[in-house]
C-alpha cells in the first residue's frame, strides 16, 4: 500500500487483522519519507511485515520509472533504520529452497545448513551436500515469491507506456461495483506466465494497452482466492489462500487499492486440503 495513505489503507484491511500499532504507524510516516528521498523512488510502498521468532521484518518497497521491473525491496526492525535487499535470483532461489525451512528467526545474520544426498555419476552413488544460506537471502526469496504469486491489482489501474514502462494510470477511476464482483477484474502484478499460452484469437480481444498481464482466474488451483464485500460493501477485500495474511483491497469507483501481506513468510502447502 502506497505511503501517502498508509492510515486510511490500514484502516480499510483491519478486519483481516492486519494492524500495526500506533508506535509502528507514525514512526513509518516519517521514515518512508525519508526513504524515498534518499534512494529516489518515484513511490515507496509499505510492503507488509513477516514475522518472526525473535523478531519482526518491516517490508517497504520503492519504484522507479517502471513499476514492474524497476523494484527494491528494503527491511527495517523497527521502522525506522532500513538496509537494502539484494535482488531475488534464480541461484538464491534454489539455495533457499534447499537450505532454509521452518519459521522466521527474526536475526538477517541467521545461518541455515542442511545435508541433502545428490547423485554421482550415473550409478547409483549418491554423497551427502552440505546447503547453506543466510536468512537475509530467504527473506529477499520469500518476498519476490509472495509478490510473483500474490500481489494483485485492479485491471486499468496500470498502463504499458509506448516504451515499455509499465506506471500508473492517471486516468484510473476505479472498476464498479459489479466488475469488483468479478475475479476477472483483477491481475497478477509480475511479468506475464499464462498470458504468452493464450490463442491468437483469444490475444485480439485483449486491449495491449491495460491487457498485458495474467488474469487471477487462470490461477491453479482453483479456488486460492477469496473475494468479499466489507464495511457495509464499500471495501472489496481479495485474500490469497496460498500466502496467508496476503490482503488487497480496492474502494470501488474510486482509485483507492493495494495490497498488504502480514504472515510467517511460510506457504500454505494445505491448500489443497482446504479446497
């Protein structure tokens, strides 16, 4: 959710839980400020907070000339003093997949080690692996895999420039009530996976302008999503059953939306089960 309207935004998601206490709240109107002026963002974001054992990771994200690509994540424990994320790859991504498991420790020095078997050769020969991987590599992981899985936002609320920049629609006014009913009114934030596997019939009816990312209905499995009405139906409020505590909210005929995630980091691999 943008920082210009961190208080309304929290206000319109308290009915998930999603709170921060006054202490948190005014010490991020100030800092987040101050962050955009320092590292020169165009807009910082209050990304959310994972939790941990010891303690809390405070999630702000800056954006550049392009609101999908040029992204910087940054984490702070007490919402004042931030330090920089190193960007996800797909190197740390394997690391992370294979070393660290369990919760949040809440200390970004935090070593994991883990001993997995790998195959030698083609015999049956397997030697043990020692992984390891810090747990500030895991939190820049988990964060661009909430984002790439779970961050949404209203279709036309974003356009593609003729050079390519995706940014903000201006002109956006927000969908109506009953395209906010609609599952189908609402895209993946993150660059297109099911969009390049559509016919070309199918592509010739999409507007290149607003259509240029995935559609939350083509999400496997089905059903992740759960989308209400709240405060007397003037809040739109979409949660993902995949990230628990992944929150977006939309004020319908308004350009009021955003997204907020407060959780332990961990994916709900039950889903299934639930469904």
């Amino acid at each position: 959710m943008d920082a210009d309207s961190l208080h309304y935004s929290l206000e319109l998601v308290a009915g998930s839980g999603n709170i921060l206490n006054t202490e948190h709240r005014t010490a991020l109107q100030t800092s987040l400020l101050i962050l955009r002026k320092n590292y020169k963002f165009n807009r910082v974001l209050f990304w959310g907070k994972i939790m941990g054992i010891k303690e809390d990771y405070f999630i702000a994200q800056g954006r550049g000339d392009d609101e999908l690509k040029d992204k910087k994540n940054l984490y702070s424990f007490n919402c004042m003093d931030w330090f920089l994320l190193p960007p996800a790859t797909i190197p740390m991504i394997e690391e992370v997949s294979k070393a660290a498991t369990g919760r949040f420790m809440g200390d970004a020095s935090h070593v994991y080690e883990n001993t997995i078997l790998k195959k030698v050769g083609d015999e049956d020969e397997v030697e043990e692996e020692l992984v390891k991987t810090t747990e500030e590599h895991r939190l820049a992981v988990t964060i661009h895999l909430i984002d790439d899985e779970s961050s949404v936002i209203p279709r036309g609320a974003f356009i593609k420039n003729p050079h390519g920049f995706v940014q903000v629609n201006r002109c956006f006014e927000g969908l109506t009530e009953s395209q906010a009913a609609k599952l189908d009114s609402f895209l993946h934030f993150r660059d297109p996976k099911t969009l390049k596997k559509k016919s070309l019939l199918e592509l010739s009816e999409l507007n290149q302008t607003i259509d240029f990312l995935d559609l939350l209905t083509d999400d496997v499995p089905k059903g992740m999503w759960s989308l209400q009405f709240e405060n007397a139906n003037k809040v739109l409020i979409l949660r993902c059953l995949l990230w628990l505590g992944m929150t977006f909210y939309h004020v319908p005929m308004t350009p009021q939306h955003g997204y907020i995630y407060i959780g332990d980091g961990v994916r709900n691999l039950d889903l299934s089960f639930m469904l």
